[in-house]
C-alpha cells in the first residue's frame, strides 16, 4: 500500500525549511488532505509550528538517538490515519552527528524511512551553477531518493525558468515550483513569545498566507505524484501500553515549560503511568495525587518575573522535592530549581532554590549539540552503568558547584560532570530521550512506587 510522505531537506544556509514545511502543511490542508508532521533531529521549536498547523502533534524522529527500527516505528504510528506525511530535515541535506558519514542526518532519515526526498536549493546568484548544486547532493550517496527540487529566493520568474532548465537537464529530476527572493514570509520570532502565540492563534493569518503563496507557485498536483511511498508497519511493542499503575506523574506544562518530546510523554503512559498537567506559570500547585515530577524545558527567563512571585507553586514543588518525590528537571526546569534567573536585561529573580547556585542569561550560546549520557550511582532516573542519549541547547550560564553531579554527559568536546542530584531530584542542562533507553522510564515507575510504598 502507498502513501504520500517525503522528507522535506535543505542544501543549507538561507533556505527556510520550516517556512516551506508549514506553507506546504496549509496548502495540502486546504486541497482537503490530512497532513502529519515530523521533524529530523531534536529541535522544539520547529514541531511546535507543525503542530499549530496541522492540529496533530509533530514528532521528532532522530536516527541518532534512537534506533532505525524505533524511527520507522513512530513514523507508521503517527501517520497511519494520515494522507500525507512531511519530515522537516535538519541543517543541510546531509548534516548530521558527524561531517563524516550521514548518521542523524535527514539523508539517512529519508533511507530509514524509505522517503522520496524533495530538495529545496537556494538560487540567489545562479544560473546553471544551481544545477551543480543539486547534482552533488545527488552524487554524494546513491541511498536517498531525492525526486523532486524546489527552488527558493528566486529574483524573477524569468530566474527561476532559468534555473529550473538547468537543473532538469543536467540532474533528471523536475523542479516543482519557486519563491521569490523578495517574498514577505518572514517567520515570526522563533524564540521569545512564540508558545503563547500559537496558542492564541495569532499566527493563523500568517499560516494562511503562507499557505496561499505556496499553492500559487508550487505543483501540489506534481509533488503529490512524486511522493509516494510505502506505508510503514507498526514494529515492536515499545509504546504498547501495559495496564495502568498506580503511578502518577506530574508535568510542567505552560508557555514557560514546554519542551516535551512527545514519544517521551508517550512512554509514561504505555508504562502505565496516569499524567497530571499543571502550570507553575499560572501558581498552579503540584497535583496531589503525583508519586513523581516533571519539569522540562522551555522559557523561564521570559517569565521569570511571574515565576518568582508564584509563591503556591513555588512552595509546592519545594514541598514535592524534599519530600523526595522523584524528580527530573530539564534545562529550563533545571534553572527555575536554582537559586535565581538573571534575564538578559540584568534583573534578578528568585526561584525555587532547591539547587545550589544560580543561572544567567547571556547573548552567547552558551552550549549545542547532542550528548551521550552516563549515569551515577544514586540517580534514580540513569544509574550506574546506564547509557542514553539526549541534546544540549540554551544560552545561560550555571554558576556553582556540582557538589553531586546528576550525570555525566560526552559531546564533541569530551566528556563532563553535570547537572544536579540529591534526594531523588535529577537536574541538569540536558534533555533526555527516553526512546534512546526506554529503561529510563522503568527507573522512574519504581522509584516512584518505592516513595509511594514508604520503601
């Protein structure tokens, strides 16, 4: 059986895939389809767009991270009753975890996934030359299915006629449609203020029009014939869910704590977990039913005026922590467990001060990249001798002492002590996949029965 899915990729800089991923997710919507979304790799923010526009929950689907069984595996769940599939690539077409092979890149996504791929290519200042372009992405490996080109910041319509004879000729593939160079499609602030804004629907107009502007000048008709692919069958039982347990967890989630990888949330729940939301955002206390927390990622220095001055909130998840509730607390959850914030305009606040020490934001990224993590005797979430892999993103500096270290994480630049761990409270600067170790999520059910049992 066939179905429509492709992966969406860029040669680079300047090329906008999000732009085109949410324009061709309202297009295909308003020609009737059912479209799902994916995005390569870990980002937060670009998942959050799809997600806005389709109105089903994006998922991230990493061939680093996890297995190529467990990426097939979400992709046939996530779609099964959709029409049309589009996975966002990562950076460029064949960037990955390492310059020198294709692993965790949207190439071997596409593979994994058996995905016709369509190329968006950056014309601005080419003529022929573009053809040279799309034909080393072609010969850099015979294993993607690359079918289709669409060519991006275009001057004219007289440039894009031109760029597109060069390319069909010279590569054999069709060019599906163009943008302009001087198109009005800036996405909106992807950082600050972006959760609320979606959530209120203040981008829907900019959703449209997108949207419009992309069925004026991209084929749908020939896109859709191009991008046939095998459906995908469900394997293996990692997200069957078990019977329910008498366990629940509470999760932060707000415009200020948001980043969730929803296959994460997912594996709670197949572990028999019961989820509780809650809000710090808006004083919201801990659930009092919750045997264990969750606080992710997400804004807190955009908010942390209203954080500081949430004393239920505050107070409750104090009492939750020293009550030894088991807790992970991401990046964003890490910072409000410290002592305070500092904004980038200089002004302190006071948060949770669960964790010694405090954070500051500064204009530099502070840290990037994928992280294998190695965890610590005591660390009820990733023991002694337990692996799993996660990200590293933000742009604020912790100052104090890891007195005792949560784990211990290797990047590109080796390896490192950090994070936070006392009285069954995980913190620290990475985010975790738990699909890179579903043994993690077994970790946190017992230890949360265990606080549950007095054990």
């Amino acid at each position: 059986m066939k179905t429509n899915r492709f992966v969406l990729a860029g040669t680079g800089s300047g090329v906008g895939k999000t732009t085109f991923t949410i324009g061709l997710m309202k297009a295909l919507q308003e020609k009737g389809k059912i479209v799902q979304g994916f995005k390569c790799g870990p980002d937060y923010i670009d998942p959050t767009y799809h997600t806005a526009v389709t109105g089903r929950v994006s998922r991230n689907i990493d061939s680093w991270m996890f297995s190529h069984e467990a990426v097939r595996d979400i992709v046939a769940r996530a779609s099964k009753d959709a029409e049309v599939s589009i996975i966002e690539g990562v950076m460029g077409f064949y960037d990955g975890k390492s310059p020198l092979s294709d692993a965790g890149s949207a190439a071997e996504i596409s593979v994994v996934t058996e995905s016709p791929v369509i190329l968006i290519v950056n014309c601005a200042s080419m003529a022929r030359s573009v053809a040279a372009v799309v034909k080393g992405f072609q010969l850099l490996s015979d294993k993607p299915n690359i079918v289709g080109v669409i060519a991006n910041q275009v001057g004219s319509v007289g440039h894009y006629e031109i760029a597109k004879a060069a390319i069909e000729q010279e590569c054999g593939i069709p060019v599906i449609g163009y943008l302009k160079r001087e198109a009005d499609i800036d996405i909106p602030s992807r950082h600050l203020g972006l959760i609320p804004a979606i959530e209120r629907g203040e981008l829907d107009t900019f959703f449209d029009k997108l949207g419009a502007l992309m069925a004026e000048t991209i084929d749908l008709e020939l896109l859709l014939a191009l991008t046939k692919a095998p459906a995908l069958e469900e394997i293996g039982n990692l997200f069957v869910e078990e019977p329910k347990k008498d366990v629940c967890i509470a999760v932060a989630k707000d415009a200020a704590f948001n980043f969730y990888y929803e296959e994460n949330l997912a594996l709670l729940r197949a572990k028999g977990a019961t989820l509780q939301f809650f809000s710090p955002l808006a004083n919201e206390p801990v659930p009092t039913e919750a045997d264990g927390l969750y606080i992710g990622g997400g804004f807190p220095e955009e908010f942390a005026q209203t954080l500081a001055q949430n004393d239920v909130a505050k107070q409750s998840i104090r009492d939750a922590i020293n009550k030894g509730l088991p807790t992970l607390a991401e990046c964003g959850g890490f910072m409000y467990c410290t002592e305070a914030i500092t904004n980038s305009s200089g002004e302190r606040y006071e948060m949770l001060g669960v964790v010694p020490g405090e954070v500051a934001m500064q204009t530099k990224l502070a840290a990037l990249g994928y992280r294998e993590i190695f965890g610590t005797e005591g660390n009820f979430l990733i023991g002694a001798n337990e692996e799993a892999k996660g990200h590293e993103f933000h742009y604020s500096k912790y100052s104090g002492e890891h007195l005792t270290p949560a784990y211990e994480t290797k990047g590109r630049f080796g390896k490192k002590q950090e994070g936070y761990n006392m009285n069954n409270l995980v913190a620290g600067y990475t985010h975790f996949h738990f699909v890179s170790n579903p043994q993690l999520v077994d970790n946190w059910m017992t230890a949360c029965k265990k606080v549950k049992n007095g054990d």
